[in-house]
C-alpha cells in the first residue's frame, strides 16, 4: 500500500524543483509525468528507497519476526503501478502532461475528465465501501471497470466536440482545440479553439448534436502577434516559463501614454473564477 501511493504521488516531486535550469524538470507535468522520468526512472529508485527502509527497520527489530519477507520484485512492480496512474490520469484533463518528454515538449490531453471529477470519486468509494462491507473483492473491481469505461466514453465525447467547431463553424480551422467536461454534467463540453491567431469559446451537448456546436461567441485576437506583446514574452523569467506552460497564450494590452502593460493568459482558463491565478504581466515603456 506504501508502495502504491507514494509511488502515484511521486511524479508531483516537480513542484519542488521549479528553480531546476534543466527545463523538462523544472515544467510541472513535464519530465516527471513522462513515460521515461515519471512511469520507467522514478519507480525503481522509490522501490529501493522502500527497500532500504525495510533492511533498516529488521536490523533495528522494528518487523515482527514470523512477518513475511518483503520481496524486491514485487516491490518494484507495484511501484510501476502506481507510478503510471499518474500521468494516465493527469492526461484526462486539459491541464495536459509532458508524455514524451524530455524527447519532445509536446503536450498531450485526451480531456476525458473535469480535475477533480465527483463521479470519478463516486465510482471508486462506493466500490471500496460496498468491497469493506461485503469483506470482498469484487465490488471494488467492478467499480475499477466502470471507472475505465466512463473514462473511455468522455474521451470519445471530447473527441466528438474537438471535431465540432470544423463541421459547424465556417471559418473555423483550429489549430488547437480544448474541450473541457463540466463537473456534473459530465457529458457537455466548454470548447475552446485557436484559429488564424483568434480565440473562440463555444459549447457542445452530445444529447442535442453530435456534430454541431450548442452554441459559440465572437473570434477574439490573441494578440501574441503583436509586436509588443513579442517584446513583454522575453522582459521576464516569470512570462517566459508561463508562456512555455501556456498552451493557448493570449495577451491583453492597455496603454496610459508611454506606459504599456501586457496581461497574459491562458485562454483554457479565461472565466472569471480561474483567469486570476493564470495570468503574468509586464510593463514596458514605447517612448
């Protein structure tokens, strides 16, 4: 059990290495969410930390004699278990992960789940309780397998919507599409694309149409074209790295004379509740 979740944590260790100058460590979601740091690397040095831990504690007398030998192998395996429900699951959502980094920054999101997803939640409990209260298995198994096939059909219905805005848009060509669940009604989707340096925001609901948007607003410039918003994405180590997270930047800029202020943002979180903790500024002088 120790094993299994320190190992499903572990790939998080990134948070605390924000000042790394090796980029794909220093990226949250990055070199420790990958399949070589965070699914190959870091299992086996959880597993000989474990390992270890234990050699210590039957030196010390800490281990009940007739307790059975922890075996290395198993060990290890588990590690790996737990370890790859980590970024399969970060991968759910559109905060996406680094899947192949360090050999690429490309980011990869299936956006089959909200971040914290209630009926995730309750599938699992409720299959734990019913597994403790009926003192078997089999409840907690079933509740796994549906867990997978409800993960398996949001990630078809996120597929449905990214292809939305092409088929229901005339002048939509994204290059970058997002559709986010929402938390309850888990089969309607907050799409969010980039087209021709414009950013549009549209909605989807399966049980109205399958290939038809519910509805979207206006195209909105994301202004990262502009010559002073190039300028404000290089005058900080802070912008830099946002930019290098961001993956739909937008900026927007207000001027008050020679003065201008460049805000950035993310265009996958632009509502009101969220945009305030994703967002960098910088202030330049044009004369």
């Amino acid at each position: 059990m120790a094993a299994c979740i320190l190992a499903a944590n572990l790939p998080d260790i990134d948070v605390f290495f924000g000042w790394a100058p090796w980029a794909p460590l220093a990226m949250h979601r990055g070199f420790t969410h990958g399949l070589v740091g965070g699914v190959v690397l870091l299992p086996p040095v959880l597993a000989v930390l474990l390992w270890l831990l234990d050699r210590w504690q039957l030196a010390n007398g800490k281990v009940a004699t007739d307790a059975p030998r922890m075996h290395f192998g198993w060990l290890l395996a588990l590690s790996w278990l737990g370890a790859i429900t980590h970024p399969l699951l970060d991968l759910q959502n559109v905060y996406a992960v680094q899947l192949l980094s360090p050999a690429t920054g490309r980011w990869f999101h299936t956006d089959g789940l909200f971040i914290v997803s209630p009926w995730l939640l309750a599938f699992l409990g409720f299959g734990i309780w019913r597994a403790r209260k009926g003192k078997s298995g089999k409840p907690a198994i079933v509740a796994l397998l549906a867990t997978i096939v409800f993960i398996l059909v949001n990630m078809a219905i996120s597929a449905m919507a990214w292809r939305a805005p092409t088929t229901d848009v005339p002048y939509a060509r994204p290059d970058r599409v997002f559709a986010s669940p929402e938390p309850l009604l888990f089969w309607r989707r907050n799409v969010v694309w980039r087209a021709g340096g414009a950013i549009t925001h549209g909605r989807f609901d399966p049980l109205r149409s399958a290939a038809r948007l519910l509805d979207y607003g206006q195209q909105v410039a994301d202004n990262m074209s502009l010559p002073v918003v190039k300028r404000a994405a290089m005058a900080t180590p802070e912008v830099r790295d946002f930019l290098a997270w961001s993956q739909m930047p937008t900026a927007r800029v207000d001027r008050d004379g020679c003065n201008v202020t460049v805000t950035f943002g993310d265009a996958r979180f632009a509502g009101p509740v969220m945009a305030g903790g994703f967002q960098e500024t910088v202030s330049l002088k044009e004369c």
